[in-house]
C-alpha cells in the first residue's frame, strides 16, 4: 500500500473519531444543530455549559456547534465572539475516572483540559501550546486529543483560544465511575 492510501486511512479513521474502549461512554455532538447557540447542551446525561459568567457583556453566556468543514461532523465551541474566551465546562452526572477530548482548532491556538472534583480542585490537567495546521490547503484541519486522568472528575473545562481563533471539542469519551 502506498503513503498516500495510508495516510487517506488515517485521515479516515481521525475524522470518525477514535474507537470507544470497553465501558466508556462517548459522546460526538451529531443531533445537534449548527449555529444555534444555546445556554446548555445536554447529552447522555453530561451537562455543557460556559465555564463562568461574560466579562465583557450582559448577554447570557452560550455555546454553539460548529461544522468540521470537508466532513459531515460537528463539534462545540464557546460562541461568544465578541467576549473573552469562556471555558467550556462538561459536568458529569456520576463522575468520570477519566476523560478524553478529540479537539479541532485555529492553527497554533492553545489548548487546555482541566479535570476538577467535586470541591472544585484541579486534579489532572493536560494541553498543547499549539494546535496543528494542515500540511496542505486542501487537507482538513487537523484533530488532536487531550486526556486526563484522575480517582473522581466531577467536571472538566477546556480553554485556550485566544482573540479569533477557535476550539472546538469534536467527540468526548469518558469512563463512568462505577456503583454511583
């Protein structure tokens, strides 16, 4: 096989997002609805919503889902564009072990995934310093993954654009913590 339909496979296989490991749930944004913002996005049973309160307005604080341009998949974003970057928050209904985020992004846009627990202390946090960028113009922009890991996540949160640039989260995975 040559690198080209190699490298076609991969493409493949990370614009589906990765495969689901045994007892992880995994949630991918595909029945929401593109550029309707709304307060808070709820799927099997983890709860979205902006981190905190608008800096630099009024409005009420939303999120919005975003089309990953040359696939048919959607992620979610901060939509507030004319505010500070807000962290986007993911609350879990029992806790999760770990957490695992498939991000697209502006190219070299920070990005940060904190875990906290339920007294709100970070317990494990993971980033890059700069998102990848296409190697061609024609190739789609591409998705990395951040994890963190910890006994009880309550939530996480994860950050990092700054003025014009974006994150957005395609696909969340998360181990449920057990007997709860």
């Amino acid at each position: 096989m040559n690198h080209r339909a190699l490298f076609l496979i991969f493409m493949l296989g990370v614009a589906g997002g990765a495969e689901a490991q045994p007892g992880e749930v995994v949630i991918d944004f595909e029945q929401t609805e593109i550029g309707k913002p709304v307060p808070t996005w709820t799927e099997k049973g983890v709860v979205f919503a902006l981190a905190g309160p608008l800096k630099e307005s009024k409005a009420v604080g939303r999120v919005t889902f975003f089309p990953y341009l040359s696939t048919a998949r959607k992620g979610i974003l901060n939509a507030m564009a004319t505010d500070q970057a807000i962290p986007v928050q993911a609350t879990f209904p029992t806790g999760a072990s770990s957490v695992a985020i498939v991000f697209w992004a502006s190219t070299g846009c920070p990005a940060k995934l904190q875990a906290f627990d339920k007294t709100d202390k970070v317990v494990d946090e993971a980033s890059i310093e700069s998102a990848p960028g296409r190697k061609a113009p024609g190739d789609p922009v591409p998705q990395f993954e951040l994890k963190v890991t910890a006994a009880k996540i309550a939530y996480v949160r994860f950050s990092g654009p700054r003025n014009g640039e974006f994150l957005a989260a395609d696909e969340l995975r998360f181990e449920p913590l057990k007997g709860k």
